[in-house]
C-alpha cells in the first residue's frame, strides 16, 4: 500500500476492515449452524454463511484492483477472534432456545455493525467518485439489511420459545385474574355513575312539570279576569 494515493489508500482502508469482519464472521455463524435446530433460522443462517463468503471474496478482489494486498495478518487475527468465541456459541445458556435466542441477539449486533460499515463505505466511494466501490457496499449493505430483519423477528419468535421452555403455563396465566379484577371493578363504577344519571333525569322532568303547572295556571288567572270584567259591568 506504500504507492497507493490518500484516496485509494483510506478505500483499502475501510475495505479490509469490512474483509476481515467478513472472515471472522464465517466462524462465528458455522458456530451457531452447528448447534441451531432445523428449521427456517437454521436454514436462513446457512443462507447467509454463503452470502458471508461471497461478500469476503468480492470486497478482497476490489481491495487488490485498487492496489491494497497483505491482509493474511488481518484475516488470521478475525479467524482467531472468532474461534475464540465460537465454544462460547456453543455452550451459552441452558436450553436449545435460549441458546439460539442468544445467538441471534448476537448476529443481530453484528449485522447492524456490518451495516454501519458498508454505508461508511458506500459514502466515501461517493465522495470520491468510486462508483465501482460504491455499488459494491450497497449491494452487500441490502443483503446485510435483509438479514438483520430476518433476526429481529427470529428474536420475537425464539423470546416466546424460551418463556414456553422455562415458565410454567399457570404462571404465565398469572396475569390474567387481574386483568378480569379491573374490568370487575371499571363495571361496578360505571354503574355507580348510572343511577346518578336517571336522578338527574328525573329532576329534571320535574322541573318541567312544575314549569308547565304554572304556565296553566298563569292562563287560567288571564282567563278569568274578562269573565269578572263582564260581571262587573252588569251590576252597573
């Protein structure tokens, strides 16, 4: 990399740290292969063991047009991070799905950080006018996306695995009775409220009856009054 210039150079950069991500990734997921039941998630992550080898060889082959090489240090350093961390997949928690859900918590972070990396990467090629490399990262960067929706809602559906596996039906019913305990007591309010409302009612059709008496009354004084005008009259 000693004749490369400031851009090819900060290209090679970023791409060999997306290839040995890549590299060290290829022994994490045959890891979590190995211990994942049959299934769709098994099946996904075989999937995406293939697209992870694809993506490695894709990126090294842009990092040596661009005149970078030498990354067999880089690589051998992701491959023992990995190895290192791939009996660990292995035996972390206590049944099959919590030991699936833990590592699908786990490829999920690292999908998000190849995401970041490929956009970081995708924007620089941008910037410089590397449209080659720029077309590159955002293709992977799609592939990355996918996967990580695939493991946000593997992670909802190995979550209720794990609560089937470790929790007791009756305990996770416990909740139940005092859901029906504050409906109970939202009925008993609202018929309290209820008789309130018909005596209101009541006072009210009251208050018109009275209203409408006096106005009968009232016409029956206004009637009366010519009738002893008349009579008046005559004893004159």
């Amino acid at each position: 990399m000693a004749d490369l210039n400031q851009r090819d150079a900060k290209l090679v950069q970023y791409l060999s740290e997306a290839y040995g991500k890549e590299r060290e990734l290829e022994t994490a997921l045959q890891a979590h292969i190995a211990i994942a039941a049959k299934g769709p998630y098994k099946k996904r992550l075989q999937q995406h063991l293939k697209e992870t080898k694809a993506h490695a060889k894709v990126v090294e082959r842009r990092i040596k047009q661009l005149g970078g090489g030498g990354q067999t240090l880089q690589t051998a350093v992701g491959k023992l991070t990995a190895a290192a961390k791939g009996p660990l997949h292995a035996v972390r928690g206590d049944g099959e799905a919590e030991k699936m859900l833990k590592n699908a918590k786990t490829e999920y972070f690292n999908e998000h950080e190849e995401i970041a990396t490929y956009l970081a990467i995708e924007t620089l090629a941008e910037k410089v006018r590397d449209s080659e490399t720029a077309k590159l990262a955002r293709a992977i960067r799609r592939e990355e996306e996918k996967m990580a929706a695939f493991l946000q809602g593997q992670i909802k559906q190995l979550t209720g695995a794990v609560v089937r596996e470790d929790i007791p039906a009756a305990l996770r019913r416990a909740a139940g009775p005092k859901r029906k305990a504050k409906k109970a007591s939202s009925k008993k309010a609202a018929a309290k409220k209820r008789p309130a409302t018909k005596k209101s009612g009541s006072r009210k059709k009251a208050a018109k009856k009275a209203s409408a008496k006096k106005t009968v009354s009232r016409k029956k004084a206004t009637a009366k009054k010519p009738a002893r005008r008349k009579a008046a009259a005559k004893k004159r």
